[in-house]
C-alpha cells in the first residue's frame, strides 16, 4: 500500500462547513464579477454610499434575526417605520415638541408597536404570522390616518447629521450600524440571552421546562424589534428630509430576505448575526451592481430570489450534514 493511501484523509475545516464562510466567497466572487462588469462599482465612494442606503433595513434585520431564531416572525416592521416617521413629523409640527423631543416619542412610539406585538403572541398565544400581518395593517392605516396624506419638512440642520453626515468619511448611519452589529452579535454568541434565543427556537416546550423566561425573553424581542424599527424611521427621515406615510413600504421582505440569506432557519433554532450582516451586504451589492451594469429592476429581484433560495438549500445541506 503507498503513503498516499495510507494518510488519512484530511478533514475539511470547521469554519469553511458554515452558512457564512461560503455566503463569504459567494459574495467576494459576485463582487468581483460585478467589478469587472462595471469599473464604478468597486469604487469607495460606490460602496459607501451603499452603506448609507442598506442602514436603514440593516438596524430592523439586527433584532429580526432575534426573532426569526426563536421561531417567529415580524411582519409590520415596515409598517411601524411609516408610524413613527409620521409620528416624529406630527409630534413636532402639531404637537410643539422640540424635536429631541419628538425622536424619542417617535422611538417610544416604536417600541410600544414591537411590545403590542410580543404580548399579543405571548400572553394570547396568537401566531406571529397572524398577529403582524394583523398590526402591518393597522400600524399602516394609523400612519395614513394621523398624515392624512401630508408630509412634514423643513428639520433643522442638525437633524441631518445622522442620515446625511459623516464621521472621518464614513457615513453616521453606516457607523451606528457596525457599532450595534458588533454589539448584537456579541449578545447572541456570549450571553445567557443569545442562548435563550436558540433555546427557545430549538424547542420551545423544552426550554419551558428548563425554567428558561421564554414569554419574556419573546417580549423583549419583539420590543426591541419595534424599537429598531423606530430608531430606522429617524435615520430614514434625516436621510430624505421629509416624512412621508408610505415609508417603510416593503421593509418587511428586505429584511427578511436579508436575515434568511444570512443562513436563520425561519423554523427557529439557528442563525448569526455575522450571517445576517453579509446576507445585507450581499443584497444591496447586487441590487447596485446590477443596476449598474444595466439589469432592470425586475431581473434583479430574480436574480436575489435565486440567491434566496440557494441559500436555503446549502443551509439544508449543511444542517443535514452536521446532523
């Protein structure tokens, strides 16, 4: 028998068998496609202001991602961006807030549609498919209610800062993002609350018999996915300098396709925020390189539906295996 044959077979490292190590190469190698197709796309300029525009479904996916791991699911986050932009616009033209003022009723707004929403599922037990299509509906007539099809401008200067400001030549919105990406990663992978989280989306009924807080712990999610969704609307609002009700508008299916592509099971139990920040990246990339090179709108979404539901199968793949 040869030395060849003899060697054992090397086993592949564990960090290239993850969802996001291959999403990683998937991505590197369409960037570069992309690059070689047009020469403005690799610019600096190009990606950051991609940066600026992917922040605002980039601050709702964070806590998404919590909620998509414990088993649910948050479809009004459109919805309560629309609320609380109009919220932020009424309450300071309308009302006489200052407007600091009005940023934070606006948030409190936000986190009171995202608490609804926890109690409702948890204290009720209605799905949370049913629940948020239920409240994307009604948190979407009280935007359109409240405006009455006004929109509010003329914020002070300052207030632009966060969606149209830098910070040594990196977009405020773009940095706020990687500082809370950086800060929810570390709570889902070395906290007693990340591990709930997949506790719970594992099997809940377990994890109600380990004494875990599952109710509670389901209500800070969705609270927080309320705030999130708030806090968006602001940065939103600064970036385009007017409030609008139909902002938000289809929020919902961009941060969902972002969290899934990112390698979260929608059934609950697995998922990183690591995954869910290059499944962003991934979709806001090719949405602008394909524009670019001159794919039509529609072509695009194909193409991110193709890249969805490949995704869904190597995280298939890999669960398999690793079972």
């Amino acid at each position: 028998m040869s030395l060849a044959a003899a060697a054992p077979a090397r086993a592949i490292p564990w960090w290239l068998k993850r969802h996001e190590t291959l999403l990683a190469i998937i991505l590197v190698i369409a960037l570069a496609g992309l690059g070689v197709a047009n020469e403005r796309f690799l610019t600096v300029d190009n990606l950051l202001n991609q940066g600026r525009l992917m922040t605002e479904i980039g601050l709702i996916a964070l806590p998404m991602t919590f909620v998509i791991i414990t088993g649910g699911i948050d479809l009004s986050v459109g919805a309560v961006v629309g609320l609380c932009a109009i919220m932020l616009g009424y309450s300071w033209k309308n009302f006489g807030f200052p407007l600091p003022l009005a940023i934070v009723f606006a948030l409190a707004v936000g986190g009171l549609a995202g608490f609804v929403n926890g109690l409702v599922i948890t204290r009720i037990k209605v799905p949370p498919l049913i629940m948020t299509i239920a409240t994307l509906a009604l948190y979407r007539g009280l935007a359109e209610g409240i405006s009455q099809a006004h929109s509010v401008r003329g914020y002070p200067e300052w207030f632009y800062v966060l969606g149209q400001g830098d910070l040594f030549g990196v977009p405020t919105q773009l940095v706020i993002l990687v500082i809370l990406t950086l800060v929810a990663g570390v709570a889902l992978d070395r906290t007693t609350f990340g591990r709930t989280l997949y506790a719970i989306g594992a099997n809940e009924t377990a994890a109600r018999f380990s004494a875990l807080s599952v109710d509670r712990v389901k209500l800070i999610v969705y609270t927080l996915s309320g705030l999130a969704s708030g806090f968006a609307a602001i940065v939103l609002v600064s970036r385009v300098t007017t409030t609008r009700m139909d902002m938000g508008m289809g929020y919902e299916l961009d941060v969902i396709a972002a969290v899934v592509l990112g390698g979260a099971s929608i059934f609950g139990g697995s998922g990183t925020i690591w995954g869910t920040a290059i499944g962003l990246a991934m979709i806001q990339l090719l949405k602008n390189g394909l524009a670019l090179t001159g794919v039509k709108g529609d072509a695009t979404i194909m193409v991110i539906g193709v890249a969805l539901i490949l995704s869904v199968l190597i995280a298939s793949s890999l669960q398999r295996r690793r079972d």
